[in-house]
C-alpha cells in the first residue's frame, strides 16, 4: 500500500468524523465540525510521517511532540481507521492514566458513531475495557500508569496494532519490555503508534534514543509548536502590536533558521508574538517553555529543575561539535593475552569506535587523565572510560576519549599505560573502588617484568612504539602515591559531589573544551536528586565520572604551577604557532628547556623508583 492508497482514503474517511470544536462556535455554542475541516498544520505533519513511513516498509512511529498539537485527536481517527479496513487485528490503545483512557474511549465512541451506516462496522461490543467491531478487530483499553512496577503490561496478550500516548508519564520500563516483547513482527498490518510530549529524562527518551539508532525498522520525528496555526497572533490585534517589534533577537534568529533548516518551516511573525507572549506572561521559566514548546528535538528533553549541567549550553556544543566537523581518529585496540599482545586498529567509522583521538601529543605539553573502571561504584557502571585533557593555565581541552565494556579490568591497565606512554606528560587519576585495585595490580606486575628485563628481553614480539611509551610511562610516570603527589581516587557520596560541582563550574565558566558528542549526550542525562548526582534511567555516566577525575587533577595539582608560569591557553597556542611558523627563532629555546626537562626527570626517576619499592597503594 503507497502513501496515496493510504492516504486518499483516510482523508475521506475523517471527512465523516465529527469532533467537538473549542476554536469554532456557533450562536449555540461548541458546534460538531468534520475533523478533515479543521486539521492543524502538526497533525498533517503527522500524518505525512506515518504515510511515508509505511511507504518505507517502516511499521512503528515514535512521535515527540510540544503540547496540545492534535496528535492524539488524528492519531485516534487513525486507530478507527485501522481497525475497519484491516480484519481481525489485535490492538490496545494505552493511556497513562484511567481518567485519560475514559476520555479517549468516548472520543473513539463518538468518532465510530459519526460515520454513515454505509461505511460504518457495526460495534459488537464497547465497554471500558475494550471494543470489539463485526470484522473481528478488537481494540483493549490498558492502563500504564505513571508510578513504577506495572509489569504485566502487555503481558498474554499477542498484538499487533498500538496506540501508545504520553508514554513519557508511564511508570514502568519493565510494562513497556513487557508490552514491545508482546508486539507481531510480521503481520503485514502491523502499526505502532508511540506519541508523547518529552517531560525530561525517563522512559520516552530512551525509546526515542533506541528509534533514532534503529531507523530500519523504526520512524522517529518530531512536531514542534510552530507546526499548530493556532500558536500565532494575528497582524493587526493588539497582542501581535504589542510583542511584535518588527524584529526577531540573536536567539529567535538562530532558532528560526534551525528550525527552517531541519525541519523544512519557516516560522512567522506572527507565530514570534504569540511565543514572546507565552513566555512572558504564560510560562516564564525558560526551561519550562523549552520542554513544553520546544522549537527543536533537543531543546524538548529539557527537564526543569533537576538537569546537573547547563542543557542549553550543551545543545549548543553539540550544534558547533557537528557543523564544526572536527577531525577525529577513531581506533580498536586488539587486547590479547599479555601486554605485548597490544595492538591497535584505525576505524574508518566511529560507529564501532573504543579510542577517538582528537589531537596527537604535543612536545611539553600537560595532560590531565581521568580513568573509570568498569563496575567502580555501582552494577549499573558497566563500562570502562579514559578521558584525556590537555592542561593550560586557564583551560582544559579533550584530546582523547576511550569508553568500552569489552576489556578485562587488568586489560585497562595496559590500555592505560599505551595512552600515557602516547601522550607522555601525563598527571592520571584512577578510580580505585571495586576493580581499580586490580588495574592497581596489574600495573605493579608491569613494572615488576620492566626491572626484571622480561619485558625488554621479548621486545623484538611487541609493537615498538607501544613497548618504548610503556616503559617510558612505567619508569616516569608510574599510577601510585609518591611524596606530594595523589594519582589515585576513591569515590564516596562527598568527594562525589565536589568533583562533580568542580566539573559542572568548569563547564559552565567555558574552563573546559569538550569535543566528544557522547561525552555531551551523558552529561546531558545527568541529574541530581538531593545529594544523587547520575544518569537518569538506563543512562551511563562513565564519561562523565573519567572527566571529573581528570578535572580534579587538573585543579588540585596541574593548574597552579601553570598559572605561576602564565601559562594560558592564548598564550601556549600563539608561542606554537610561531613555532611551526618561524621554527629557527626556537631552537636555543627549546633546547635549554629540554637540557632542564631531562635533570628534572633524571631526579623523578630516582625518587619514583623508590615510590613504586615501598608504595603501599593508599588512596585519597
């Protein structure tokens, strides 16, 4: 069936439909309209991506939606629509509440009985628990609920038709396994309709999420305010003179050409006056406005309130992040069973990507390295991340990222000591709760085979630039407590909270340039709820926990000494730049300051070689 065998007919089926109005009256009143009359610009919206969408072969739609658009008025024309031409399917409409599926089952009564006998199937039965038409298709009525534990959702039954809305209220992710676990595959007629408003982080975002990752088998989009004509103050009236000054500011600008941009709608003047209106007078906590009316998919997450960090800010590093285009490498490491086993796969997709690389070392530079085991607070931490910041005086910069749940713990270690040993100027902080004393471990092994000559003896089998970073990385920057010196981190509910708040004011003072998409998307899930900062739901927050690490090293031990040597970010970049302009006029420079680096690291050797002989692992 194409979009117009599909279509045609249904248009003409809604022109027999009749709903009660609020926007049009008679002398009487509220007066019954036909609903193909007075369709909104957001339910032909809608009503094009479902139709094309099948058109694809694609038979389940998740629609994120602003407010009070129509989208549960079409889609339950849809669902009667459905029901009569196509024979003995098995459906379930799903509210979030009992008062919400009493409404929608009159609304359905209503809408059947407005139909000529002529193209009307005859009701066999109709209560509040279902409706059952003469051609065998049986719709139930089901509850989600909006508090946690409704399992049994969908449970027994064999579906295949669903009109889910306000999933974003629901209660339950295991109702919804439930519910997906019940749904046909193969049916020819199967269609899967999930409509909602965004309402923050829960389980609606990750259903969006699972949509955007799998468009083969599903049809994500959305409908944002500016799609309902009614959203707009007419040229003339006095609320269109009085929030209409006949030009749009940087933010209405940006957004206005975002949304023509993405989504193909050019938002008027008119629609403007009625927006400045609703968040003057209406809605004036921008937050609030952004996830009730949101102009974009991104700005609709926004949950008012409980966000950690600022999702404004966020979104538009996202934005820069992927307009910018920043070159990155994406690897695989290939982990065997020894260290030297270690080698490393360039990807040419970051699908599949463990290691983004977005700067190679820089001679005399700092990093900062925050490494978070798998598993090193809670079951739900599952994977492990490293996160690699350069260091000046007034910023951090992301240089590389690891993130993957393949490896065995020990395995990080090896991991660890190859990035190190790349960017060798390294200051790391290891989360050691749980499996980082066994990463712990495995590094004092290494260091045992390096004195004992194994390691160098059975050089010819390793990768030499893998082995020469590693012994470097071991002999001068080993992952222990020598005097004056913290490399190590225990995670509690207080020191928690202060590298986190230490990673957010960075953030938020722009301190921090962040060049990983997946970082961003994590911090994005990030709430707190009382003294709890984490990822909401099913989200990770293994990226963020390695950022904060490293953030805290940087604070606490890089940054002064940087800030005594002035040396800020404006500052190092101009003097490289000249460097790899004019590089003659740096070469007495250079080597009077590697004649120093090289005593200075003479001296560590010796005292570092004595840390790691009597090092007894404590931890801050």
């Amino acid at each position: 069936m194409t979009y117009r065998a599909w279509l045609e007919p249904f248009l003409d089926y809604i022109s027999h439909l009749t709903i009660v109005s609020k926007e049009i009256e008679s002398i009487e009143g509220q007066r019954e309209v036909p609903l193909l009359d007075i369709l909104y610009g957001a339910q032909k919206r809608f009503l094009r991506h479902v139709t094309g969408g099948l058109d694809a072969g694609v038979h389940s739609f998740v629609c994120l939606k602003a407010r009070q658009l129509g989208i549960s008025t079409i889609s339950l024309a849809i669902d009667c629509f459905w029901l009569t031409v196509h024979p003995n399917l098995q459906g379930a409409l799903i509210t979030d509440t009992e008062s919400n599926k009493e409404q929608f089952r009159l609304m359905l009564e209503h809408y059947l009985t407005s139909v000529p006998p002529g193209l009307r199937v005859p009701i066999r039965k109709h209560n509040r628990n279902a409706l059952v038409l003469g051609n065998g298709s049986v719709l139930s009525y089901l509850v989600a609920g909006t508090k946690r534990g409704t399992q049994g959702l969908g449970r027994s039954r064999g579906l295949n038709f669903i009109h889910a809305t306000e999933v974003s209220s629901w209660g339950s992710q295991e109702g919804v396994a439930s519910l997906q676990a019940a749904l046909a595959q193969q049916h020819p007629h199967r269609l899967y309709i999930w409509e909602s408003t965004a309402r923050g982080f829960n389980l609606f975002k990750d259903m969006w999420e699972d949509a955007q990752s799998d468009r083969l088998t599903q049809c994500p989009f959305f409908i944002g305010w500016w799609s309902k004509e009614d959203y707009a103050f007419r040229r003339g009236t006095k609320e269109y003179q009085e929030y209409w000054d006949g030009e749009l500011d940087d933010v209405e600008r940006m957004l206005v050409n975002e949304v023509q941009s993405r989504y193909d709608f050019r938002i008027s003047d008119e629609q403007i006056a009625w927006h400045r209106w609703m968040r003057s007078v209406k809605i004036p906590d921008p937050d609030l406005m952004d996830q009730e009316y949101p102009w974009t998919e991104q700005m609709a997450f926004i949950q008012s309130g409980k966000s950690f960090f600022p999702l404004k800010r966020i979104v538009e590093d996202q934005k820069f992040i992927a307009e910018e285009e920043a070159p990155l490498k994406a690897y695989r490491y290939q982990l065997g069973q020894d260290f030297l086993a270690t080698q490393m796969e360039q990807l040419d997709s970051t699908a599949d990507a463990e290691l983004r690389v977005w700067e190679a070392p820089v001679l005399n530079a700092v990093y900062a390295v925050g490494i978070d085991p798998a598993y090193g607070r809670s079951d739900e931490s599952d994977r492990h991340a490293i996160e690699v910041f350069r260091c000046y005086a007034d910023k951090l910069v992301q240089v590389a990222e690891y993130c993957t749940s393949r490896p065995e713990t020990f395995q990080l270690a090896w991991v660890m000591c190859h990035l190190a040993g790349y960017y060798r100027n390294c200051w790391l902080n290891l989360e050691v709760s749980g499996p980082g004393f066994a990463v712990m471990e495995e590094l004092r092994h290494l260091k045992q085979l390096l004195n004992s000559g194994i390691l160098s003896s059975t050089a010819q089998a390793a990768d030499p630039e893998v082995f020469n970073a590693v012994r470097w990385y071991l002999y001068h920057r080993p992952d222990s407590m020598s005097a004056g010196y913290v490399y190590n981190w225990k995670t509690n509910l207080d020191n928690k909270m202060t590298i986190m708040n230490q990673l957010r004011d960075s953030y938020t003072l722009k301190q921090i340039r962040i060049r990983s998409l997946p970082l961003l998307d994590e911090m994005s899930t990030m709430i707190q709820d009382g003294s709890s900062i984490e990822g909401s739901g099913r989200h990770k927050d293994d990226r963020v926990m390695a950022s904060a690490l490293a953030i805290k090293t940087w604070i606490d031990w890089v940054r002064p000494g940087m800030i005594e040597q002035a040396m800020t970010y404006e500052r190092v970049t101009a003097e490289e730049r000249q460097h790899l302009e004019h590089p003659e006029m740096n070469m007495v420079q250079y080597a009077v300051t590697d004649f120093f680096k090289q005593r200075e690291e003479f001296r560590e050797k010796r005292a570092e070689a004595a840390a790691w002989a009597g090092a007894d692992w404590d931890v801050y």
